[in-house]
C-alpha cells in the first residue's frame, strides 16, 4: 500500500522499505578525463548526460537498466571490493576487441561452474568490470512462470 496525499509520507510504501525511483554507480576517478575516454571511447558506453565544467566534464553512462557517473577526483583508489557487472552479448567478440584497443585483460572468457561465460577486466583505475553473457539454454533467459 502506498501512501496517498501530500506531505513527507507522500508516495513511501507503507512497510518502510526504501522506493527506489532510480539508482547509479558513481566512480570518482584519479584521473576523470582517462575514464571518461576508457567509459565512452573503449567501452563504448552511451551518454545519458554531462555536467560540470565544459572543457572537462563530468559524465554519466547508461548502464542497461541503472546508470555510470564518472566525475572525480577521488580521495583514493576504489578498493577490490567494487566491481561492475556488464552483460553482453556475446563476451569472446568483445575479448577481442577490448584486448585490441589495450583493456587489461585479468582473465579472458571461461564458462563459469554457474553456466554464465565471465571474463574479467580493469578500467584505468583497477575497477574490476566483469563482463559475462548469459548463453542460450542458461536459466536466466527462460521464463520462470509456471504454465
């Protein structure tokens, strides 16, 4: 049940669960305008928007269904506990051509003990992107209702 009318309790489910309208990654990057190439030139992500300074602005990213920013600086490195998972279509053709245009490579595609393909890569900061498809006969692309 949702809560009706105006007022600070306007449109917040009535359980206190959080409703999440929208929702993205921010990344504060070393260095923002090497990210920002890494995101949108070798990675190839599409721009929802910019902001900040135009000569050197911050961005963000669509991320399938959530959101990238990338906008800077950053206190310190990222840590090896942030990781962004990307599905793809088909993870050995982007092996490829990640590995062509310089992407460090961590490990390349290997069909995981889950089914799911992964391969694992690091972006100019050593965020770890692990890039996975999900194959055709996997259980993730059949519908799980019943009959």
């Amino acid at each position: 049940m949702v809560a009706a009318g105006p007022g600070p309790q306007a449109g917040r489910c009535c359980n206190g669960s959080v409703d999440v309208l929208s929702s993205r990654i921010i990344l504060r990057p070393r260095d923002l305008g090497r990210s920002r190439r890494f995101y949108r030139d070798v990675l190839g992500l599409a721009v929802y928007r910019e902001f900040g300074p135009p000569d050197d602005p911050s961005v963000v990213f669509f991320l399938g269904q959530g959101l990238l920013e990338v906008s800077g600086p950053a206190a310190g490195p990222a840590g090896p506990a942030v990781m962004i998972w990307l599905q793809v279509r088909d993870v050995r053709a982007e092996h490829t051509r990640l590995a062509a245009a310089g992407v460090p490579i961590l490990r390349g595609p290997e069909t995981e003990p889950w089914g799911l393909i992964e391969m694992w890569i690091e972006d100019p900061d050593g965020v770890r992107i692990v890039v996975v498809e999900v194959p055709p006969d996997h259980p993730l692309r059949r519908d799980q209702r019943s009959g």
